[in-house]
C-alpha cells in the first residue's frame, strides 16, 4: 500500500513535468546551513565575537529542522527509484544521517540558553562538516559511480541515463543486489526489443521504467550504451 501511494505521488508530479528525484531538492539547504554553522561558528571562536556565534547556532538550528524533509524523500526516492534494493550506498546514508541527526540535536541542546556560545559548538560544527562530507561521497557513489571516463561521444546520453536511472543497483553493469545477475552480457540485452520489454515489465525488486520514465528514443540510447561500451568494458 505504501509503496502505490509513494508510486502515486511520483506519477502526479510527473503529470505535473517533474520527473526528477525529490531529495536533491532538500538536501542544499541543510549542507549549506552547516557549511555556514562551521564557518562562523571557527570565525566567532578565534574573534570572541557574539553575534558571529549567534548567527552560527541559527544556522545550525535552520539545518536541523530541514534534516527531516531531507531523510524523508530520501527515503521517497530509495523506493521510488531503487525499489528500496539496501546497496552500501545507502546503508551508509541512513548511518550518516542518524549520527547527523544526533550532533544536531546535540548542538541545539547545548546552544539554547546561550545561542552557541557554548565551548564545544565548534567542536560539533566540525563533527557535522565531516558528517555531510561523508554523505556527498556516498550521494556521489550513487549518482556518479556508474560514471566511464572513457565513453565515445556517440554513447555520452546513454550513459547519462543509465546513471541517472540504473548506476544505484547496477554500477558498471554489475549488480548489487544479486551478482551473478548482472546486466552485462545478460540475456535481457541480447536484442533491443527484449531489453525495452524487460524495463518496462521486470521482476521485483526492479522497479518498471514506463515511457514517462524513460522513453522508447531514451531506451534506445540507453541500449546502445549498454552494448557499445559496459559489454566491452
């Protein structure tokens, strides 16, 4: 039942024009706002200056509140476009954001009465810092780990595609979920029209990819990619 009403969801932004994940348009926020808590936070610390770190503990405050959009559609995405398939990527994620989650509350905690004068607010921004650099690496993994640097020109939207949809589950042509199924040199490639046929209606935990999704002219350069350049790495 979730997983229709998550399925819904997508398909009325799309009606919409949006097809795009959801998370990235939270997750700039909270980075930014750490980012800002470190930078002013050291700042106010080596100049004694108050204000410099009032306007830290804000930011770190604004940065927890949008910590909770954040997770949630990450966690719309993961099973909207991986079939919530648990790759390391995303284990490491949902560690990540919990310990974020807990420095966060931590710095709030410390920082009320005093707003961020508290002598370990420094301390927790730069924990924070390290934490969100960590969750870029593992977002990165995800997004660009299926990524040749050597593809041929003619197959650069194919591989633009398959990153955006298959590279989670299937980096390099591989497959997290179960290895000795990968899509390289599977049988669902062997034709163009038996490929299209298993996107569009595959076995569970693989989620379809209608026309809306991924259309017959993207399929094609999708194909070609696939077959050109993963076969033959």
């Amino acid at each position: 039942m979730h997983d229709g009403l998550i399925a819904s969801l997508y398909r009325f932004l799309g009606n919409l024009g949006y097809h795009h994940p959801l998370h990235p348009t939270q997750l700039h926020i909270p980075v930014g706002m750490v980012i800002g808590a470190f930078i002013l936070g050291v700042m106010g610390a080596f100049r004694h200056h108050r204000e410099l770190k009032h306007a830290a503990w804000y930011c770190m405050l604004i940065a927890l509140v949008f910590t909770f959009p954040t997770i949630l559609t990450g966690l719309l995405d993961w099973s909207q476009f991986f079939a919530g398939a648990m790759l390391f990527p995303f284990k490491m994620k949902l560690i990540l954001a919990g310990v974020l989650l807990c420095f966060l509350l931590t710095a709030y905690g410390l920082g009320r009465k005093t707003k961020g004068e508290h002598g370990a607010m420094v301390a927790i921004y730069t924990f924070c810092l390290l934490t969100i650099l960590a969750l870029g690496y593992f977002g990165g993994e995800l997004v660009y780990g299926a990524r040749s640097v050597s593809t041929p020109e003619d197959f650069k939207a194919g591989e633009a595609i398959y990153a955006e949809n298959c590279g989670g589950c299937h980096p390099n042509g591989g497959n997290v979920s179960h290895p000795n199924l990968p899509v390289k040199n599977s049988p669902k490639i062997s034709s163009q029209e038996t490929f299209l046929a298993w996107i569009r209606k595959p076995k569970a935990p693989m989620p379809a990819f209608p026309p809306t999704a991924i259309s017959d002219d993207q399929a094609r350069e999708l194909y070609q990619y696939i077959t050109n350049v993963l076969n033959k790495s």
